[in-house]
C-alpha cells in the first residue's frame, strides 16, 4: 500500500522562536505573517493537486488561519460545574497576571500542553501528518509531538482496560470515516494539562470527539466536541478551525527549514536550559 506523507499544523502560547544558521545555503528566512498573526492568502496555492481531488487526502503541511485558541461560536466559553470553577480558580492564566512570570500555565516551565491543547492554540501551529495503513500520526512542530490516530477498527479503551493503561497527554484516539468526514474519538488524558491557555480545566474522565472534513481542495476544518460531565454542565462544541494546505512546491516549509534543504516540520522545544528566568526564553528564544 502507497503510505502518503500529511500535514497538520497547530499552535503555541507565548512562545519564541530562536534564529538557525545555515552554512553553504542563504540564511534561514521567517515567514511573515499579516496583522492577524496569520500567513498572507497568496502563500497558498488555490489548486496545486487535480481538480478532482481526494476528499479523504489529508497529506500536506498545514497553516492555521481560522478559529479561536479554544472558545466556541462567537466568543462563547463552557459551561462550568461547581467543581470546575473550583479548579478554575486555582489557575493563573497569563491574561489575568500583571506579569507572565506569575503564571502557573504548565507549558510556560515546559510541560507538555497536551490534547487538546497542542491544537486549540494558534501560536506555532505547523502540523505534519503520515498516513499508515492502519493509523494516521499527527506531528507538531510545536514539542515535536507525536499523536496516534488508529484506523484498523479497534474499540477505544475503557473500565478497567482504561484504568490499566492509565492517562497521558495525548490519550489514546480511534478514528473512523462518515462518509467524508474523519471521526476521532479520544479518551485518558491526563487532567492536568489545561483545556486551553486560556484557563480552562479538564478531568482525566474528559472525552473529545473530533470532526475534519476537506471543505475544499486545499481547506480542512476541525469542530470538537467535549464531553466532560466532572466540570462542565454539558457537553461543549467548538467553533470551526481552519487551515490551509501549502503548496507541495512552496519554498518556505516552516521558520526554520524550506523544501530543497530539509521537508517537512523541524522541531520547535522547551528546553529549560535556554531559560534565564522568562517564561518566553524557555522556548528557546536567544
């Protein structure tokens, strides 16, 4: 079977990117992004596949330029038990700190964001994805993190096949086709990751639910559904995520590598190393 080479790309709060030398080729360029912190339109490519196209091709490398970093339609925020305002309370989101420093965002000291966090913030948000046989890995610039999609028609873990596996920040995930729409569905994440970079919590009992669908040649969309009855009075839709597909000839992949010298995404870590007590350095700005 012809394995194909995807893309995804998806997001990051408060981060920086440090500076790559080049030797024998022209120095490492940055992409420019408009007002909205998103690529200009004319770096996609209307039409670089055959006008018929597969409605379940998702390979290609991924920008995003639509959706919020973690709210529904219209702005519109969860609905919180007593229990999840209770969490919610302990957190302190950058947004509501005089200075970031005083965050206790977990990815500000280089814990993994997680699912769904890696992909509701639209900082850094280049995602590549490979198709297999019997799965699709999602693989973001962004911790160069790994997320396993399995296709072979397996159950999702639960009771005590769940409990023995135990939770993890990306959780275990089972996909299916409705017609062209990829379903996904995920359980056993670990509840100490937040929702989003915004503040909101989730429990290791959360379960995602979500809907891609290729609405044009090179557009796909994402809505989420959670379901997560510990902290939320009901289950919660998204808004719709967008992202384009770059063209397979364009020459700029990423910030730090272009088709011709390396493809696909490069890896964008917290390293504490790099830190020199700003939040922002520990992404490993100069």
């Amino acid at each position: 079977m012809k394995i194909r080479h995807v893309s995804f790309v998806l997001p990051l709060a408060v981060l920086c990117f440090g500076s790559i030398a080049v030797t024998g080729v022209a120095a490492a360029q940055r992409l420019i992004l408009d007002a909205s912190g998103n690529l200009p339109r004319e770096y996609f490519v209307e039409s670089p596949y055959n006008s018929s196209y597969d409605a379940r091709d998702f390979s290609g490398i991924w920008f995003r330029v639509g959706g919020s970093g973690g709210h529904g339609p219209d702005g519109s925020n969860p609905p919180l038990t007593p229990e999840g305002v209770a969490r919610m309370e302990t957190y302190l989101p950058t947004r509501i700190t005089p200075d970031p420093a005083d965050s206790n965002y977990p990815a500000l000291t280089c814990n993994p964001k997680g699912f769904p966090g890696i992909i509701v913030d639209r900082n850094h948000d280049h995602h590549e994805v490979i198709v297999l046989p019997d799965r699709i890995l999602q693989i973001w610039q962004e911790e160069r993190m790994l997320r396993e999609i399995w296709m072979d028609g397996r159950e999702l873990p639960s009771g005590d096949n769940l409990a023995n596996i135990g939770v993890g920040w990306m959780g275990m995930s089972v996909g299916h086709w409705e017609g062209n729409t990829l379903v996904v569905e995920t359980v056993g994440l670990d509840g100490r990751a937040w929702l989003s970079a915004s503040g909101y919590p989730k429990s290791d009992a959360v379960r995602f639910r979500e809907r891609y669908t290729l609405t044009e040649e090179n557009t796909i969309e994402l809505e989420l559904i959670m379901d997560d009855p510990a902290y939320y009075t009901e289950p919660w839709i998204s808004d719709i995520k967008t992202w384009k597909r770059e063209a397979r000839d364009a020459r700029p992949v990423n910030n730090f590598g272009w088709y011709g010298l390396f493809s696909g995404i490069n890896d964008l870590l917290c390293a504490p190393m790099n830190g020199e007590g700003s939040p922002s350095n520990r992404y490993g700005g100069d």
